[in-house]
C-alpha cells in the first residue's frame, strides 16, 4: 500500500496561552506525515526554501517518511503565525508568507503516480485536476480544506468535493460550506454531495463520521494538558489515512478505527508545541492510548 | 428504591430559532422527576401557584411522579422567560418571576424523609442544610446549580458540593466554580473537594463524567433536529438518577449506563418544545435509542 500527502512544509510561529515558539517547523503535509507514520511509511509532495534545516529531514526520514517528492528551491519556506485564545478551538492568522509555496505545483515523482491513497491537504482546489491526472489509477482520494478556499473559491471546492472519497472538515468549514448550523444536517448534507466519508472534526470535541449508512461519533481524548493545537487536524487526517493504508480495507469497521486513530494521535500533538508531541510518542504509546481510550467511551 | 427531587415546577416562556412557546408546563423538577420516571416511580418536592394545570398534574401522575410534596399555595407560579441563539448552548433569560417560589422552603412529607436519592435541583445552597436535617438517613445527594448561585452565594456553594455525592454542572459552570478553563482539569479538581462523582454536562457536546478512578466521556446522540434545549440537563440528572434507583447499585459499570441513560433522555428532550418529546416518547423508543448509541460511539 502506499500513501501520497501533498500539502505544505512550514515554519511556523506560534502563541498559545501555554507560551510563544518561533519559526518551528510544521505544515499539514509534515504533521500529517508524520502521524500517518506510526502505521505506514507516508511520502510527503511539498516543497521547502534553503532555509529548511537538513536534521529535519532526516528526522522524518528516520521516521520512515519519503521526501523523494519534496523539492528544495532558492527562496524560504513558507511561514504562517498564529495566536490562540484560551478557547484552542479558535485561532487567529496574525501573518502568512506564502513565500516558495506562491506558485508551487505539486508534480508527482514517477513513483508515486501508482499510490492507493492521495491526501490533498489544503490545497488551491483549482490545483486538484492538475494533480490527478498525474495519476495513472484512480486512488482513494482524502482532501481537507482551508476557510480561505471556502470564501474565494466556491466553485472550484465543491467541484473537488463532489470528486474526493473522504472529506475532513472542521464545524466552522462545514457550516460554511453548507450554510447549514447543525453539525449531524450539514454533514449528511455534503455526504449526499458525493464522498465516501465526511469527517467533521470539532477540536476538542472529537469528531462525527458520517459515513454509508452510519454514523460515528467518537470523543476527543480527555486531555488535561492542552499546549498547543496546531496541527491536530492535519494529524487526525494523516494518522486516518495511515491506518487505512496499513490495513488496506476501507470499510465502515476499518473507518472507525481509523477515526479513533485520527483522534488519538491529534491527542498526541496539542500536548507539546509543534511536532514535539507526535516525535516523542512510540508506537507502544499509542497502542497504549487506543487501549485506555475504550475505557474512555465503553459502557 | 425511592428518588426525591426538589427543584421548581414553572411555566416557560421560550424562543429558541424553531419558534415561540409563551407559558408552557416546565421547572427543574418537571423535567427531571419524567426523565426519571423511564425507571421508577420519582417524587417532586415542590411549590405552585392556584394558576398551575390540573391537567398536568394528572399527565405527572399517570407517569408514575408522587406529587404528595407538591404544594399549591394562592398565588403564581414561578415563570421563567428565556431565548436560545443559533448556538443553542448559549441563552439569554429575559425575564424570571419567582412568585411563589420566592419565599418557599421545601418541607418533606414524612413518607420521603428515608429516600435513597434526593435530588436538590438549583437551589439555594442556604437551604440544603435545611432539607438535609429532615431526612431519618442519609441518602444518596445529588445536586446541580445554577450560574447565580455561583456568583451570588459562593461560599454556600462549595460548602454544599463537598457535602453531596453527584453533582451535576455545565461547562460554563464548572469553569466559573474553580476558576480553570481546562475541563478535565476542572472536573477533577472539584471532584478532589468531595463529592464521588462530577457530571460535566456539555450540551450538544454531551458530558464527561469524573468517577472513582475513572473518566467516562460520553457524545451527546447525533440530532438533526435541535429544537428546544429547555430542561435538556434537568432531564439529564432526572434519568441519571432515576436509573441508580431503579438497579439500585452505585458503582463504576452502573454509573457509565446511567450517564448514557441521562445523554439519550435528553437527547428526546431538544427535539420537541417544553416537555412535549418527554412524554411522547415511551420506554422501549428509550431501549431502542440505546441500542443505536453503541453503534454511534463503538468501534
């Protein structure tokens, strides 16, 4: 099996009410990727500026990520900066410097064109064409989408939807692009739109899965350490799709569990600043976690 | 077994975004002692005015609610006004008349005095010591309270929860009381101020219950249909307690069925005005909706 994740590789500067880091590394492709790395060996499809330090490449390779698709190119890697308030389910972008990803298009290595699962994180979704027909089999397609595309390209994302398998989504994304209030209606609703899966994920609420003919809700990891929830979500869709391509099944069973993963290595991350959380846990500790988490929800 | 809940009968008028209802049956009480009666048969201990409905009292009884604690004085009852945003965890009280609950102190008929379970229901925490003092033996206390008397009589409060064995309280509430936003932190740490049990209701988030040892987490039911969230955490409490009473057991397995009990009862509640989705609902749609909720949560 083999998993593709195209989206981004970042600096990021980060303010939460635990304290401030700057310019540590993240992006939704590398948290995703790493997360997804405790169940397979992911490859990431970005692109980082010469600034990008080496040792976190062999940090991730060390991981067992492929960077053969990550190119390096004169100018800086992009940089976002965001503050959260005490409430981690809302953030503000105080700066986003697009820098070497401005006018990157993703090409995949040759290799990768035959991969079972294609993760297009956060991309531009007028991208997404240009992507697939890259592919020389259809994969299992999983995107995630950003507010900003919500608000300047509508068409283009509910195009992209209408083609993917599984669709992450957070309350606030969904609400908007359904323009519907209630979590379990607005769900349904972009379900009937044509994925697969719609996966809402509510931060520190957990998640609703919406899938065919069930529906699965499954409840944040009880966490009385929350340091810092940048990339929980790109984890939660990394750590899903990981699961599911070491397992090779997609059926309502096999997205459960990986549902539960998701959630559980997004438990991971906001307990540390940036990767810190996700590099830190072994395998073991989240076998550990999966275990202790039925004894969370089971009655 | 035997559950006495002492809490205020009312008239409500509501506007949530589904509609107005001007003066319609509801109280704390209302809607906790017909939660409970899906598994005993619950007493009210409470106070109305000559203007309150025969009729409801005769739906109350052929529920199984022993009204011999509830008395008619001359006079009006207590009527609460209130509107519901989008967000139906927030809402704001436009009015509150407390007519003749103003100076009421509850009196147990002797037959209640040896009950297993009360319940006070937002009371003033001044008066528990006075309830107490009439019971022959101590019962098992349950208590929840309300934004007012965290903010009005504090002291009273704490003193009232080291002193009772369940106590119920929303989001909101546990945040104010011990001043940590963190609720799994907060949840402890007023479980470690006495009481064996602490029931964090979230609302459309469900609640999170905080036991000997353990941390039970449990989503609300997936509703596509909120339509009035009045009486929803009275309902809550009403079934968590009338399910102890009636298997009459107080430990770890039990209070994880009771918890759930609470979330589906409620979860009949917020589909229909007042007490309309109560009494409609008959105990095998609670069995079935039991049923279901595995589905929802396991994997």
């Amino acid at each position: 099996m083999s998993l593709i994740i195209i989206g981004s590789v970042a600096f990021d500067t980060i303010e939460t009410p635990a304290g401030k880091k700057e310019r540590i590394v993240g992006g939704s492709a590398t948290y995703a990727a790493l997360a997804a790395s405790f169940f397979t060996r992911p490859a990431i499809v970005s692109v980082v500026g010469r600034d990008f330090p080496r040792s976190m490449m062999v940090v991730l390779k060390d991981r067992g990520v492929d960077l053969r698709g990550l190119k390096i190119k004169s100018g800086k890697t992009f940089h976002w900066h965001g503050v959260y308030s005490q409430d981690t389910n809302i953030r503000t972008t105080l700066k986003t410097e697009m820098n070497v990803l401005a006018d990157y298009r993703p090409v995949l290595p040759e290799k990768f064109r035959s991969a079972d699962i294609v993760f297009l994180s956060n991309l531009d979704p007028e991208i997404h064409p240009y992507v697939l027909k890259q592919m020389r089999k259809k994969p299992l397609l999983a995107m995630d989408t950003i507010r900003y595309w919500i608000e300047n390209k509508p068409e283009a994302l509910l195009k992209a939807i209408q083609e993917v398998d599984v669709l992450f989504v957070n309350d606030e994304e969904v609400r908007l692009i359904t323009r519907e209030y209630n979590l379990v209606k607005a769900g349904q609703s972009l379900k009937n739109s044509g994925p697969q899966v719609i996966i809402v994920k509510k931060g520190e609420h957990g998640a609703l899965v919406f899938g065919k003919n069930f529906v699965f809700s499954v409840v944040a990891h009880p966490c009385d350490k929350v340091i810092d929830p940048t990339g929980a979500g790109d984890s939660f869709a990394g750590a899903f799709l990981g699961y599911l391509d070491s397992c090779g099944k997609f059926n309502q069973r096999e997205i459960r569990k990986a549902a539960v993963y998701g959630n559980l290595v997004a438990s991971l991350v906001i307990e540390d600043f940036g990767l810190a959380g996700l590099l830190k846990a072994s395998p073991l500790d989240l076998i550990e976690r999966y275990k202790n988490f039925k004894k969370v929800v089971y009655f």
